[in-house]
C-alpha cells in the first residue's frame, strides 16, 4: 500500500472544491489526466473511492470527506510552515520596564499576548518609576518602557503616546457618588480621601490644579491593595487612573473626574537602536491599551 502525497492531497481537495476534474486542472495548472492519475492513485492508497463520478460532476464520498478534512489540516500546516520560514517568528530578549499602575492590566495583557503568538521571544519586567525607568531606558539598561506623563525624548529613543488615560474617583458600592459617570472637583471637598501621602501633592490628587480646597486625607497607605481595602470598607475614596480600572473588585465603583486636568497620559519609549518599531511586544502594548480604553467605557456604562 503507498502513502498519501502532497500532490495528491492538493488534488482531492481542488477536487471537491471545484466539483470537476477539469476545473481542478485549470486551477492547478495540471493536464486533465494528470489530475486523473493523482485522484486514481489517492484512491487505491484509501482502498475506496473518494468521489462519486456523476454526469454534472464529482462529489466526494463518505471516505473522500474524511480524507479532505486531514488534507485541509495537512496543507494548512505545510502553508504556515512556508510562511515562517520566508517570515521567521521574532525570537531573543525584550527587557521591559513600566511603572506600577501599568502592571495592573495594560503590561500583563501585553506580555500574554506575545507568549501566545511569539514564544520565542522572552520579555524580561522590571517595574519602577518614570524618572528611574527613563534613566535605565537612556542608559541601556532596558529596551522600551510604559512611561507616566510626557517625559523629555533624549536622543536615540522613539516615544508614542499609548493612552491619554482620564483619572477615576473609586468609591465603595454604596457610596452616594456610586453610578455616576463623572463629578465635578467641587463636588468632591467633603470627603475623606484615602491617599499614599499625607501631602496629596505627593500622590495623584496633584495631577490636577486650579481647586480652592485642599483634600482632608482620612488615610495614608502606598499599597494600592491596602488603599482599595480601606475604599471597599467604606473609610474613604481614592484616585484611581483608567488604567487600573478593569482590575478593580466589583464592590468599587468609579467615577470620571470631569475636569479637564485630571488626566494623565501614558506613553512608550523605546530605543531606536535595539527594538523595532513593529516589535511584537510594541504591537502588544498597542492593542493592550486599545482592550483597556474600551474596556474602561464599558465598566461606566454598566
């Protein structure tokens, strides 16, 4: 008994697709009997007929359908095997650094997503701050890094903006600005404010400025689990960025702060002389921060 081919294979399935020998010559460039020698062939490697000959056509038998189903796996197979060697799979080190509410979701999704579809590439992490993860980007030390704010571009770095990500007020689920998409500052001076400094100068209620008030913080913690315990408590609110807010419990709800100085943008640097442009792990982050933004609008409208 002979084995099938991938000849052969290619012709069963033109075949069947085409539903006539002759049109399966056409397609495949071959001479009708060509076509004809390769299905006689498949055919005694079945053992049984793999198309019912009609006076309108072929049509595959029972056997013909089970044999087209491997040949599409087969050919498929062989095609993406073509594909990666005319355009390699990227492979090697990626040292990523990012600050610490990015590691929430948008980095974590990111990094997924290149282990799924690029295995060959490792993604080494090192979280910190902006100032400590742009010096470590300038100096070397790291290839690309999700950035806070709009830092200066020093020569031999690219940088994108990755999110212009609006800043939240998280509240405990029965608190009286649950369910609302958004409240003014003013509205906000009577609460007691849960934040990672005594001095809100020091946290992300300084992101924005302009207000007459300064807030009444209640508690200091600079652990972000710590600061939404105290909020599901029902002992404060925080500021919380876009960024985190997928990752929150469902018990914490969040309100947009609507003022147009409470945003905070979120960018990435990578150094032009060892990460490409459409680095697997760039196109990630891109796509990350697409999921979050989208994913962000969804929770205000729940």
């Amino acid at each position: 008994m002979g084995e099938f081919t991938v000849t052969g294979l290619r012709v069963v399935r033109e075949a069947a697709r085409s539903g006539s020998f002759t049109r399966a010559a056409e397609r495949l460039g071959y001479t009708q009997s060509a076509v004809s020698r390769q299905i006689t062939l498949m055919e005694q490697v079945a053992g049984v007929p793999l198309f019912e000959r009609r006076a309108r056509g072929v049509h595959p038998t029972d056997a013909g359908r089970i044999v087209l189903r491997h040949a599409d796996t087969v050919l498929d197979a062989l095609a993406a095997a073509g594909d990666e060697l005319c355009n390699p799979l990227p492979t090697g080190r990626i040292r990523v650094g990012a600050f610490s509410t990015a590691m929430a979701a948008l980095v974590p999704g990111a990094i997924a997503a290149v282990a799924a579809r690029h295995p060959g590439v490792r993604v080494h992490l090192r979280e910190g701050t902006t100032p400590a993860l742009s010096n470590a980007l300038g100096k070397g030390r790291i290839d690309l890094a999700v950035l806070s704010g709009r830092p200066d571009r020093p020569e031999g770095l690219n940088v994108e903006p990755l999110l212009d990500d609006s800043l939240f007020i998280a509240v405990h689920g029965a608190h009286r600005l649950a369910g609302r998409a958004s409240v003014p500052i003013a509205e906000l001076r009577a609460e007691a404010w849960i934040t990672g400094s005594s001095d809100p100068g020091d946290t992300l209620l300084g992101a924005w400025s302009g207000s007459s008030w300064r807030p009444r913080v209640a508690h200091t913690a600079r652990d972000w689990v710590a600061k939404l315990g105290l909020v599901a408590a029902g002992l404060g609110v925080t500021v919380v960025p876009g960024l985190v807010v997928s990752a929150l419990p469902a018990r914490i709800s969040v309100v947009r702060i609507d003022d147009p100085a409470a945003r905070r943008a979120t960018v990435l640097a990578y150094r032009r002389d060892t990460t490409a442009p459409d680095h697997p792990m760039i196109e990630a982050l891109r796509d990350s921060a697409a999921t979050l933004a989208a994913e962000v609008r969804a929770r205000l409208r729940e």
